[in-house]
C-alpha cells in the first residue's frame, strides 16, 4: 500500500493536469502512464548500464541504442539519448515538448512487438502546452522518487519499484472510480501474490488471466518464476519460452491491455500475448489451451444475451459475469490445469439454477480443492462486497474428495476505507496450510480451517460457504435469579440514600 505522502504527489500531477484543461480523468491517467512508462524505461536502462560498467560487459537488452533512432512518422533521425527520461526532463521546456511530443512518445509506440505496437498505434500524446509537460515531469520525478524510498524500506525490491507503481496505478484507477468514469479496480498486490503462491506456476505452465485489467496477476507469476527458476532461465530455450509464450491475457478495456503490456514488458516479459477482447464473447475460441488461469473476473453485472458465447450459454444459462467466467475458465484449461479465482459470496451460495449448475460442476465435473473466504474490507474503497477464493483442477471426470475451507479474518490491513497496516495476517497460514493439507484431515470444524467431504456438500445443496460447515462452540452461561438481582440492587440503593442523607446534613450545617 502506498503512503499519503505518495497520494498527495499523485494528487498534486492530477490537479495540475485539471487546472490546464483535462476535465476527463480517463485522459489524465492514460498520459500520467505513457510518462510514467518513458521513466521506469529510463531507470531500467540506468540499472543495467550500471551492471555493465562493474562487470565491464555490454548493456544486456538496452531500450535506447547508441546512435540515433529514425522516426518512420517524421523521416528524422533522432539521437537516442534525448528520448530518455533523464535527458529530456533537464531540456529547456519547449525543446522538452518537442521531443518527447514528436519523438520520444512515438518510440515508445514501436519498442514492442508486433501485438503491442497493434495495441498502441491509436494512442495520441495530448500535452499540447510546454509549461504544462515541465510541471507534469517536475512533478513525476517527485512522485518517482517517493515510490523508489518506500519501495526499498519494505518487501518491493523489483526493477525500480514496479510493484509499488501498481500501488499508483490502483490509487489513479481508484481516483477515476470515484469520478464514476470508470468501473475499474485492482485486486490487491498482497492477495494477487497470495494466489500466486498457492499455485506455484512454473516454467512448464502456460499461464492465463481472461480479465486482466493491470496484468497484476501476470506480473506476479512472472516475479514467481524469476525467483523460484532463476537458473532455468539462464537457458536461452526457457527464457524465450517465458518472455514470448507463458503468459496470456484479455481485456474488453484498451487503456488497461496498453497498461497491461508496459507492465509487462517492465518484468522482461517482452512479448504476452494479450488481447484486446471479450473474453466472454464469441470472438475467444480459447479451449483446453492453458495449464493456469489466475484471475479476479467483474462480478457486478450481467451481458447482453448476444454478447455471450454460444459455448458458455450452453455450460450455464445465466447473464452473470461472474458464473460465466467460471464457465469460461473451465473450457479454456487444459485436462489438469489448475485454477484460483476471486468470486463473490453469491457464487458461493446463490439459490438460482445457475449458481448450482456452476458449483455442481465444480464438485462433480471437476476437482474443487479449496474456498477461502476472504473479509468484505479486502477491496475497500471500490466495494465492501464480500468475496472467497476457490481453488479448482479441470478433470471433466470428477475427483472431487474434500474441499479445504479456510475463513480469513485479517489480511494485514484495516477493513476501513483506509485500508491502513494492522499487525497480523492469516496469509502465511493460509499458504503453509494448503500445501499440507494431510495433516488438515484432523481439524475439527470448530477451527479455522478444515476438510469437508463432497458427499456433505452435494447433501446441503452444494453450498460452498465455510459457514455451513463451521461449528459455533456455544457455552451455556448460567444468571442469578432475578429476586437474588433484584435484592442486590435494593441493598445498593439503601446504602446510596444514606450516603446521600448524610452528605445533606453536613451542607445544612
């Protein structure tokens, strides 16, 4: 989470924006993006020339070359250097708008392969006003620089504290959220990276998110993988295989697949696949394609019948998003392919056919491993629904023997819209239990956690809330007799209206 000290930077470029004219916040936080992108590009460059210089070996990957980058939009060759962040921020302020308007913008439309460069060709750099851009930069640096602090006081030590600027990207998305342009919001980084370690994606996996919004849980897998298969990636097969094939993603949004793929390319995965679509939609024929899916789908709504696939109407007949994301996940894992999603509490208990056509399917299709109900606080200040994570591996023959509940009651931070730390988590615990869960066969239901057998569930109409099966330890608390209260209170009084007589009669005196 982010400070206020970064919250009010945040604010303050914002404003800055607003007071020269950007009334859309849309639009301010597409072009605090692009900028925000050209510096992390910038500081990433800087680290690996540092490296270079120790090591006295070339810059691995460089972003900017030595020499001069031709523009195709303009015909003009333009030193590399001056597109880079801490060139260009230093440039008298009309020079600055000129290059980073006309050059540096542009080349940041072509670093990427051929999906990304489709996804950024529409893009258009609309700081028109010189003074404006100097400020805005000004005022970035500041924000950077703040970020970078906090990050290497806590757990974020990734390239230029690209886990911390998803903390900016929520905090901006939570700002257009509240200006009721924009429905997004973003899962948070310490529940993303709690999913992540529940699945332990690998090398060998083929990883999707088919509502992907930021890439947050892409990005997580990757960060995973670097760490846990660092050697692996020194072989140049594997590492291609993680920059060009493991990781997949759709979004129906365009800012978001363009954030997307910045914050991708940002973890050295430089070419994700990800697609600007529907997920939902006929348009993703995806089936028995991916080993992982990790995803918090919209639940807050329902589609247009001719806006659904074919395919999953017929899996579930229902409008709602959130049952026929399942449906959807479903379909495109592979036999064996695992999945952790985010559903809310209706999915869980809903008395609709549908919801029970999608929980039967769960238990009797497939191999449902696991529900983790989750506080309503978690997704504060979007929404104080209520929501779990359920944990499933496609089969389509069944499986299903127990399922693990686990009822998480604090997460680290407040349930308030602050959302501000709080000693104590229940996130290690949930980690360390899943992977054991043997030795979660002797937990009574009394416990936090505990094994239910699908006979159970299929017997309470496959309701999958861990407060069916929880078992409340009530004790039998035993009062005094109500004459025994009642002479008690008498001989109290008595002994006040003597006090109180008493106390009359040394002020009359």
């Amino acid at each position: 989470m982010i400070t206020g000290d970064i919250k009010q930077k945040v604010d303050a470029v914002w404003q800055t924006f607003w007071n020269n004219g950007f009334t859309q916040p849309s639009a301010i936080f597409e072009q605090m993006t692009y900028l925000l992108f050209m510096q992390r590009l910038d500081k990433e460059q800087l680290g690996k020339e540092y490296i270079a210089n120790v090591t006295h070996t070339p810059v691995q990957s460089p972003t900017f070359l030595d020499g001069n980058w031709h523009n195709p939009m303009t015909g003009q060759d333009v030193p590399y250097h001056e597109m880079r962040w801490h060139v260009f921020r230093n440039m008298e302020a009309e020079k600055m708008l000129n290059r980073v308007r006309n050059d540096a913008f542009i080349f940041l439309r072509y670093i990427g392969g051929d999906a990304y460069r489709s996804a950024m060709q529409d893009t258009v750099f609309q700081i028109t006003n010189a003074r404006l851009l100097s400020r805005v930069v000004e005022g970035i640096d500041s924000l950077v620089k703040s970020v970078d602090a906090q990050a290497e006081d806590g757990d974020a030590q990734t390239v230029g504290g690209t886990d911390m600027m998803g903390d900016v990207y929520e905090y901006m998305l939570s700002k257009m959220a509240a200006s009721g342009t924009n429905g997004q919001f973003r899962t948070p980084r310490h529940i993303i990276r709690m999913m992540v370690n529940l699945m332990r994606p690998t090398l060998d996996d083929t990883i999707c998110d088919p509502a992907m919004g930021s890439a947050g849980f892409l990005m997580e897998a990757a960060k995973y993988i670097q760490k846990n298969q660092c050697d692996e990636l020194l072989n140049e097969v594997k590492l291609k295989r993680f920059q060009t094939e493991i990781f997949h993603g759709s979004d129906s949004d365009a800012s978001m697949l363009r954030i997307g793929y910045m914050n991708m390319m940002l973890h050295y995965v430089d070419e994700p696949k990800l697609n600007y679509r529907n997920s939902l939609a006929d348009e993703n024929k995806d089936t028995n394609k991916y080993t992982l899916c990790l995803a918090n789908p919209p639940f807050a709504g329902s589609l247009d019948k001719d806006d659904i696939a074919p395919s999953l109407q017929s899996a579930v007949k229902t409008k709602k998003t959130e049952l026929l994301f399942l449906a959807l996940m479903m379909r495109m894992l592979q036999p064996g392919g695992r999945c952790a999603s985010i559903v809310p509490d209706t999915v869980l208990t809903g008395d609709a056919q549908a919801y029970k056509t999608i929980r039967s399917a769960l238990v009797d299709t497939h191999c449902l491993r696991a529900v983790i109900a989750m506080p309503s606080g978690v997704f504060q200040p979007y929404s104080g629904v209520s929501t779990a994570i359920i944990i499933f591996t496609k089969t389509g023959t069944g499986g299903t023997d127990k399922v693990w509940f686990y009822d998480m009651r604090a997460d680290g931070f407040s349930l308030t819209t602050q959302r501000t730390p709080t000693p104590g988590t229940n996130i290690p615990d949930i980690e360390s239990r899943f992977h054991n869960l043997e030795a979660e066969a002797s937990r009574s239901r009394k416990e936090q956690s505990f094994l239910v057998s699908a006979d159970e569930i299929r017997q309470n109409g496959y309701d999958l809330s861990y407060k069916r099966y929880h078992e409340v330890e009530r004790e039998a608390v035993e009062y005094e007799a109500p004459e025994v209260i009642i002479a008690r209170m008498e001989a109290r009084q008595k002994e006040i209206d003597t006090a109180f007589a008493e106390f009359k009669k040394l002020v009359e005196a």
